[in-house]
C-alpha cells in the first residue's frame, strides 16, 4: 500500500493507524501548494480532488477520505480493535464519530487557514469551532477515548485535527480534560513513529 500524506494534515490519522497495525506501506509525500510528488510526478493523477490523505491499495485502487481510509484499514485487522465490527451499533457510533469529527472539527478549522479571511469572519468562525470543542469536553470527561473507553480509529483522528489549535493560538486547557487525552495518545508508540517519519521525510519542497 501507499500513503500519500502531507506533513502537518489530516493524512497523520491513517498514518497513525498504519503503525498501529503494523501494516506494511509506503510513504509519498505531496506538496500541497503544488500538488507534485517525488520527481514531480502530479498528485491530480492519483486523486483529483487535490488534497490527501490518499491510499493507494495493492491492485492500484485508491481510496480516498479520511473516516473512510481509517475504517477500512481497521478491517484489515479486526483482531486489533481499532473499529469495531461492521453492521454492528458500536460501528455506527463510530461513524457518528468520525462524522462529527469531519465536519465539526476538521471542517471547523478548515476556514482559519485562508489568511485571508476577514477578521469578523475569523471571529464568527472560531466561535463557532469552540463550541464544539465545548460539546467534546463534555463528551470526554471522565473517559479514556472517544468510544467504548478503547482507543481507536477516531481518537487518531481526533489527535490530528485538534493538534492543529496551538496554530491559532487556540488553548486546548481551556476545556477541561483535552490536553491530557491528547497525551495520552501523543505518547503512544505508533504515534510517535508517525510524528517522525514525516519529520524525516523530506519529499517535494
């Protein structure tokens, strides 16, 4: 398999999920402004959409967006926990997860990074944002993760997307119970290998 990610974006999730599982894969890195990989080979050619994260499987398909790369690869590995089964009720609080995660918190930092958003515009937005960071605080007090109590697939993902705040000078400890679930998961191995292979990897500038 292949990951085609850009440092520092939404694609760490199924990068992190990869590690977690010990799934074998390839690492291509994007240049987002740009959209060309290694020898300038173009990125619209894998996924015209413009944006990663991208997996590649081994018969040349791709999959794109992000709940839906982080679910299958779960699948791949059923033993490990990271999803749980299909069909079954604790799947679709999964995906209510994972959706609300997409266009609540990704999607709700999504406008911060135009710099040129008008500032009553930015205001209205991270407003907006951090009212749901309310309801998440209040989701996760007194829990581990964001289902079941068992860390998976969406608490990869919510990882990534609030690691995003300290670029807006968005305090995480100002809600209650965030900046140690986001320890938490920060000091997990897989984590960690994740963080630095990306540090590592140079790739198209």
């Amino acid at each position: 398999m292949k990951l085609y990610y850009a440092p520092n974006a939404c694609s760490l999730a199924p990068h992190i999920v990869l590690r977690e599982l010990a799934l074998p894969f390839e690492l291509v890195r994007v240049n987002n402004q740009t959209k060309r990989m290694v020898d300038d080979a173009d990125f619209l050619a894998i996924n015209p959409k413009g944006y990663v994260a991208a997996l590649q499987v081994d018969d040349g398909q791709v999959l794109t967006e992000g709940p839906a790369i982080v679910q299958y690869l779960a699948d791949l590995r059923p033993e490990a926990g990271l999803a749980p089964p299909a069909g079954s009720w604790a799947r679709s609080r999964l995906q209510e997860w994972l959706n609300f995660i997409s266009t609540e918190i990704h999607g709700g930092f999504g406008p911060l990074f135009n710099r040129a958003l008008p500032e009553d515009a930015r205001t209205w937005w991270q407003a907006r944002l951090e009212k749901r960071l309310d309801y998440l605080a209040a989701a996760l007090r007194g829990r581990q993760a964001l289902l079941d109590d068992r860390y998976g697939v969406a608490d990869a993902y919510l990882y990534t997307v609030l690691r995003w705040a300290a670029q807006f000078d968005i305090d995480l400890a100002r809600w209650p119970g965030l900046p140690e679930y986001q320890a938490r998961i920060d000091a997990r191995p897989a984590v960690q290998a994740a963080l630095a292979a990306e540090a590592a990897d140079r790739g198209p500038q």
